[in-house]
C-alpha cells in the first residue's frame, strides 16, 4: 500500500505541476505568436498576378487612402485602406497601355477617405484613361459628393435602386470646445500675432462660434471648391452650373429614383447586374482589384531600377512633428524629412527632387528644420513640390522655397500664420478634483508656464514676441521663396487659407495640376526623358518596424493601435477609422504639441 504525501510533498508537487503547465502552456504561446508573426510578414510579401486577356481594373474608392501605399505592419490592418493615391494613379496609367486591361470598373459603395485634392488627381487619371479608348463603368449603393464628383467622368453612371446620391453642396462645420472646458474649469491661453486673425486653430478652445474673419475665409474656400466641383459635374452631365445648383439647394436628386429622372445617373440596378454588363462586353470576365494590380506596378517599376538617372519622390504626409518615426508612426517627422532631403539631394543618380506634400501644418520647430533642408537641396538641384489635399501653414513653409509649386484647384494652403496655446488647469484641479499646489521660486518668473495658473504678464509678453517673431519669419520666407515683397505676402498671409485655383491667383502657387505634371516639370528642368523614381523617406519592413514596435511604443504607435481597435469594435466600415483621426486633429493634436504651431485651423473632408 502506497503511503499519503505528507502536506508539504503534496504542496511541493502541486507547485512543480503548475509551473510544468506554465511552461508548457507559455512554450505553445510561444510558438503560436512566432508562427502568428511569421504568417503576417509572408503577407507583406509581394507577388505578382496573371492578367488575362480583356480582364477589368476593379477600382474600389473606398480602398485608396493617403498617399503612399502601406507597408511593412500597416498592410496587416486591412481597413485602413490599401491602395495609396500614388500607385492608384500610376495603375491607373499603366492600364490605359495594358493591352490585357479593356475597362475599369469603379465601385464607389463604401465612399471615399481622400479630400478634393485628391479626387481631383484621381479623377484627371480616370480621365485620361478614357481617353485611350477604354471605358469606365461607375456603380455604387450610396454617392458621396466626393465619390460622386470622381464618377461622373464615367462612361455609364450607375446606381443602387435603393441608393442614395449625396447630391446638397459642401458644408463647413467647426466644433468649439470653450463652453466644455469652463464647465471643466480648463482655460486654454490662446497666443498669436495680433495681426493672425485668420489662424483660427485656437479660437476652437477660446470661442463657442466662427469668428467674422473665420467665417469669411471658410465662405470663401468652400465656395471656391464648390464652384469647381459643381462646374465639373455639370459638364459631365451635359448640364448648366444654375441646374445643378438648383438640384442641390432642393435635394432634387438625393433618392435613387429622383436622381435618374433627373439624369444625374443614368440607370438603376444592382451591382450584380453591372458585372453581367462588364462580362457580356468583356469576354476576359477578369475582374482585377486595384491592389493586385498596383503590385504588378511596383514590381514593374522595381524591375526599372537599372536606369541610371532617377527623380526623388519625398513623401511628407500628415501632422508635422519634431523627431524621427519610430514603428509605426504616422505624420511629417522633421527629422526623416531633412533627412531624405540631404540624401536626395547628394545622390549623384538623382537629378531632380519632387516633394510631395499632404499636410495641414503642425510645430513650427520642424518646420523650420525642414524648410531649411529644402533650401539647401535646392542649391543642389531643382525641387518640385506636388501639393494634395493640403499643403498648409507649416505645410506651405516648406514648399515655399521650391523652384516650382504645383497644386489642385481643390488643395487647400496658405494659412501662414503661427499661434500658440497653453492651458490653465488651476479651477479644475481646485474645484473639481480637490487639488491644491503650492511653490517656491528662486526667481520672479520660475513658475509662470504653470498649468495651474494662468500666465504671468512676463511668460505671456514673451510668448507673444515669439509668435510675432515666427511669423515674420514665416512671411520673410515665402516673400523670398515667391519672389514677393514682405507687404505683399503679409496682406495674403495672416493666416489665412486659400484652394490651389485662388493661391495661383494671389502667387502662392505656380501652377494646376497633380504629381505627373511635377514629374513632367522635373524632368524638363534637367533635360531628361527616361527614369526610375527614388522614393524617400525608404520604406521600413514588417520586421523593422515590429522591433521598434515592441522596443519603443510611442505615442503614434500607441495612438494608430488603440484607433484601431475602436474601429472594429464599434464595426466601423472601411478606412472610417480616419474619423477618429479627425477628432485628434481637432482636439488632441493642437494642446499635446508642444512649441508653437503652424497648423490648419480645420479639417475639410469630403463625406
């Protein structure tokens, strides 16, 4: 007969059982995540796909989002978009040669992420397109405006029986957060040039309604878009601008049925019978998503790099920021952008520099850091900036000094001007929380940039000799860069912002038109005629950038993952995720960032 186990040899072998199970189990763990990790980075792989004969270019707006293709970890999260607006353009292109590729068939259901820059290049592709002899078939369950202005140029305009055409003119709306902060007891000190009465970014934290100066240049931007927007349509529906006009103020065309009576789409079906269209006239019956395609390019393209002579392509995209990118960090890092800029600019291949900018502005240190690289570039050789949606404050800085500007009519830039906000938090940490500080200073101005309190008359003097110095700066440079006089980039700065077709007019911009015509500029400036793009700043891969992931979360790292998990746990669609980065343009961006700014003072989309 076996004897009982004392108590502490049971204690003892019930430990040893849990941490064998413990090892076990986190050894399974283990190999779970490694072969989890491998499986994601075999995906960032890219293979090419076969195109059969009289296969169909499936376009899918909802799927092109910013600029620049994802890669490395971004391509894992598939609702933040796949396509960027630069390989949806240059697929686009290439199909319009591809003997295999007969039409394009683009599916507008799930709306669009771009702005009018952007659908205003996407749809001079299109356009071209067309004019190869190739059609395009447009279909959607719901028309934004956006997507709607886009699929006019198609061949055949199509349209859910049930669906809706978002046809009622383009809206600016302005949330203030004032009355919510006093009920906080949070005051923001808004610092800015006395002069700046068009940089609104801060009135958000200070007003609870549109400033005059505010409301005039919002009046007259968005009646600027409108007036191509609304221009374009008209033309592609064989109509007079007074008609459209009229079907907008009376929401003549919203319903499905109103809007093909009258003639703003051309027929009513369902998506299933649009493909039996493309398959009855295209005998291929390949229907080729965009994305597959636009890997066909890249690796196209890739296979070009034995051309001597190249362009740069220099990305500067989102918020701009002090620093450099870590994981996955998304915006204009300064650091990377100067950067790319010596790079580009001491490669002996590369003749020419085109900076591609996409950026509402953000924290005048960068900028600074940034227009100075362009200067220095410039000295080496030409510099071409291609504006897209925007190109503002701290955004048009660093374009100022190219050799050519190039814009959409629909870009929104100017807005040169510079503010600054620091928050008093004193009444909400006293009466609302029960906190009290106290300090002791070895000098007259120790504690005077307290959030507790607010300013003192010295801290605020200085912030404000700081603002008037930057700005000055700011104008200083775009009457150099523009080849103007102070007064006169004073009398059109001020904060305020312009579209491409006004900011031509006043002198900001050279001329209209999207990254081909950069690239055409480019070329011609240096006498080339056959070469590869470069592009900047390089590409990290799924690995790079999961070990600055897991080495360095920062707060962009930290930011992108917990948007993205909100989106999918509130089943947002396809690329709406981009709405809660709205929201942290409007409210977290401007009082996280340290310094002085030169943003944006809204956000204008096209939903």
């Amino acid at each position: 007969m076996n004897k009982p186990l004392t108590f502490w040899k049971a204690v003892w072998a019930s430990a040893l059982g849990v941490l064998i199970v413990s090892v076990v189990c986190g050894l399974i763990m283990f190999i779970m995540m490694f072969v989890m990790v491998l499986s994601l980075g075999s995906m960032n792989s890219e293979k090419a796909t076969m195109v059969k004969p009289g296969s169909v270019l499936a376009v899918d707006m909802g799927e092109i989002d910013g600029d620049r293709t994802p890669s490395g970890l971004m391509q894992t999260f598939g609702e933040m978009g796949s396509v960027g607006l630069v390989d949806a353009i240059a697929s686009i292109r290439a199909a319009a040669t591809d003997n295999n590729i007969c039409a394009i068939y683009l599916n507008a259901s799930e709306g669009t992420n771009l702005s009018w820059g952007s659908l205003t290049e996407l749809r001079d592709a299109l356009a071209d397109f067309r004019e190869s002899g190739k059609p395009v078939v447009a279909y959607a369950t719901y028309y934004s405006l956006g997507s709607y202005y886009v699929a006019t140029l198609a061949d055949r305009l199509f349209l859910h029986p049930s669906g809706m055409l978002d046809f009622r003119g383009i809206g600016a709306e302005v949330m203030y957060y004032k009355d919510l902060l006093d009920k906080l007891g949070v005051e923001m000190q808004l610092i800015r040039p006395e002069s700046c009465s068009y940089k609104s970014a801060g009135e958000v934290y200070t007003l609870n309604h549109m400033s005059p100066a505010n409301r005039e240049q919002i009046r007259a931007y968005v009646g600027s878009i409108w007036r191509t927007v609304s221009q374009t349509i008209a033309a592609s529906r064989s109509k007079d601008v007074e008609e459209v006009n009229r079907l907008a103020d009376n929401l003549s065309s919203f319903l499905a049925t109103d809007a093909h009576e009258s003639h703003m789409v051309d027929a009513l079906c369902f998506e299933e019978d649009v493909r039996k269209v493309l398959k009855e006239h295209y005998p291929g019956k390949q229907l080729l998503p965009l994305e597959k395609y636009a890997t066909n390019v890249r690796i196209a393209q890739k296979a070009k790099l034995s051309t001597k002579d190249a362009i740069a392509l220099i990305y500067a995209e989102g918020n701009v920021v002090d620093g450099s990118a870590n994981g996955m960090g998304i915006g204009v890092y300064g650091d990377d952008i100067v950067k790319a800029l010596r790079q580009a600019s001491n490669d002996a291949n590369v003749k020419a520099i085109v900076l591609r900018v996409n950026s509402p502005g953000g924290q005048a240190t960068a900028s600074e850091s940034m227009t100075h690289a362009v200067i220095e570039a410039r000295k080496k050789k030409p510099v071409i900036v291609s504006m897209g949606d925007l190109a503002a404050s701290a955004g048009y800085e660093m374009s100022c000094m190219a050799d050519v500007i190039v814009a959409q009519p629909t870009t929104i830039t100017g807005s040169i001007g510079v503010f600054g906000t620091i928050p008093n938090v004193g009444k909400l940490m006293r009466q609302k929380l029960g906190l009290n500080t106290d300090t002791v200073c070895t000098n007259r101005n120790s504690g005077g940039f307290s959030v507790s309190r607010p300013l003192s008359p010295a801290a605020r003097a200085m912030m404000e000799r700081n603002v008037e110095d930057f700005y000055k700066v700011f104008v200083g440079r775009v009457a150099e860069g523009r080849h103007m006089t102070y007064e006169a980039v004073h009398q059109i700065a001020r904060g305020r912002v312009w579209t491409g077709a006004d900011a031509r007019e006043i002198g900001l911009v050279d001329t209209l038109g999207g990254l081909d015509l950069a690239f055409s500029i480019a070329a011609e400036k240096v006498g080339i005629v056959d070469y590869r793009v470069k592009e900047y700043p390089a590409e990290k891969d799924f690995w790079t950038q999961l070990s600055e992931l897991l080495g360095e979360k920062t707060n962009d790292d930290l930011s992108l993952l917990a948007k993205y998990r909100l989106a999918k746990r509130f089943k947002l669609g396809k690329g709406k995720w981009k709405t809660l980065s709205r929201l942290e343009q409007d409210f977290l961006f401007v009082s996280e960032s340290e310094g002085l700014q030169a943003r944006l003072p809204f956000v204008l989309v096209s939903e």
